[in-house]
C-alpha cells in the first residue's frame, strides 16, 4: 500500500507550512526528516486524516484520507504528542484500542502486540508511572494492535533510551521487510541512516531531497567529496592524485590521505588507474562525509 502526495499544499492564513510538495511513499521503511518548523508534522497530519490540503491531492491506499475514517482500519497512527489516558493500565490503554477497532478478541491482540514492544513487565502499571520511552513503546503497541498495513509515527524515538531504541528500530525493520509502508520522522540522524531505506527531507515546506541519501549525496557536485585513503605509500600515491582534474586537495598525515575531488565518480576510477600504475596496494578507500548528517546539514543550509 502507498502513500501518494501531489502538489500538496497547506497553508494557516498567511503562513505556509507546506509548499507543492509531491512524494511516493511505498512499502518498506521511509525517513521523513527536517528541522523544527520545516512541516513534517503537517505532512504526517495530512496523512492521518486529521488535516486537509489547502491545494493538492493526498491519497492512503488509493483513497482521500480526509474524512474518511475507514481508513483507520488499515493505519496505525502514533502522533509525537501524548494521546495516551494517564489513569489507565498499559493493558487496559491498548486493550481499549483494540475494542475500538472491533477486534474478535480484543484481549488477546492486545497481549500481543504489548509483547511485541516488550512491555509486557509493565503492562499493568498505570500510564502516569510510565517514562517517556515507556509511553511512546504503548502508542505503538496500540497502533499495531489492529496490524495495519500502514505505520505513520511522528518521532518515535523521543524518550527512548539505547536499548529502547535499538528494540525499536529492529521492530520498524523487521515490518519494513514484512512489505509494510512504514513512515517515520527523527532528528537522531544515525538512526534514521541505519534504518531508512529511502529519505524524504523536507525544508522550509519544501521537499529538498528524496531517494537514498547516498545517491542523494553523490548528486550534490557543488561542494568537494571528502575520502580517506590508506594505502602501501601514501606519499606516492598522494602526488599522483594532486595532478588528476577532479581532485582540489590531498592532505597527508599519519592517518593516510585525506582527498577532496569535484566528481564522485571519476575520483573511483581515477585512483585504482593511479595505484596500479605506481605499483601502490590500497588498503582503504571511504568517503568521510556521506553520513546522513552531512546531507541534512548540506541540504539545510542550501
């Protein structure tokens, strides 16, 4: 099931929240990311059914989804606010959400799908004595009670701790991989580089960028590549690279060579030519600066 965004605008009187923003999002795990203000919150609202487009047409599984709550039976929503009832157990807050869907055996999912978030320990504590990665793990229990076909979770990994998150991350994989449309948005960026598969970045209300964030990166020949190489003579090999075309510096330092080239590709090809000439073993060859950090900085501040 996909998610279909086109020329979708929303708009609160003068204010523009989101501008002409088209996007697929399909099955498998999708990040959405940007920085505060920059409109992922209105998109995944928009999504949810609870906002309409000013202008634009959104659709979840080929239908509209304003106003049209049957949707809800095919996705599982955890918003980045609170919406849990803080005097209700955590068994008593998902079992109540399998009641509303309707569910043959409304206890027994919701055993279920709290053992799946591993909160099985605390599940008849109240909410209110909950942490706030404890809170966030029973929303998604509750989503995935009805096991949807569709996830949308607006910072999930707020409050986590490292083991929450890794448990967390695993989860949104392992449903990713199950051909589920998982949608999610993070600031923890290492997080999102190990568990998307395809970014959406979205900035000032715009979509900046869209794809794997290392073809994204690749892409971007406005600024210098940085690569580390480690070779059997870095000294030799580093004067062969400074008279190539598309290299602009090569650093040495007891580390190996740090090189700058304005082309991704002809720098690839351009070193194993060069180090099989000069007779030189390379050992190590990585790109220093095609982190998803590197992208979101890059795209932010474009």
């Amino acid at each position: 099931m996909t998610i279909e965004l086109r020329s979708v605008s929303r708009w609160y009187g003068n204010v523009v929240a989101v501008n002409d923003v088209t996007m697929s999002i399909g099955p498998g795990v999708t990040g959405l990311l940007g920085p505060n203000g920059a409109g992922k919150s209105t998109i995944m609202h928009m999504i949810a059914g609870f906002l309409p487009p000013s202008r634009g047409e959104l659709t979840v599984a080929g239908q509209p989804s304003w106003h049209r709550p049957a949707m809800y039976r095919q996705v599982g929503l955890v918003p980045e606010r609170d919406s849990v009832y803080a005097f209700l157990t955590g068994e008593q807050f998902v079992t109540a959400t399998a009641r509303l869907h309707e569910l043959g055996d409304p206890a027994a999912t919701a055993s279920r799908a709290i053992s799946l978030l591993d909160m099985g320990a605390a599940a008849d504590r109240k909410i209110a004595t909950y942490s706030k990665g404890m809170r966030q793990r029973i929303k998604v229990a509750a989503a995935l009670v009805h096991d949807p076909e569709i996830l949308v979770l607006d910072e999930p990994f707020n409050g986590m701790d490292p083991r929450q998150r890794l448990h967390m991350m695993d989860l949104l994989d392992k449903l990713g991989s199950e051909g589920r449309t998982v949608l999610f948005s993070s600031h923890i960026l290492e997080e999102v580089e190990r568990l998307s598969g395809v970014i959406q970045v979205v900035v000032a209300g715009r979509l900046a960028a869209s794809g794997d964030f290392r073809a994204i990166r690749r892409l971007m020949t406005s600024r210098p590549h940085v690569f580390t190489v480690r070779s059997s003579d870095d000294r030799l090999l580093g004067g062969a690279l400074i008279g190539r075309p598309a290299v602009t510096a090569v650093e040495l330092s007891r580390a190996g060579l740090q090189v700058r080239t304005s082309d991704y590709g002809a720098f690839g090809r351009d070193i194993a030519v060069l180090a099989r000439q000069h007779g030189v073993r390379l050992r190590e060859v990585l790109p220093a600066d095609e982190s998803l950090e590197s992208v979101f900085a890059y795209l932010v501040a474009s």
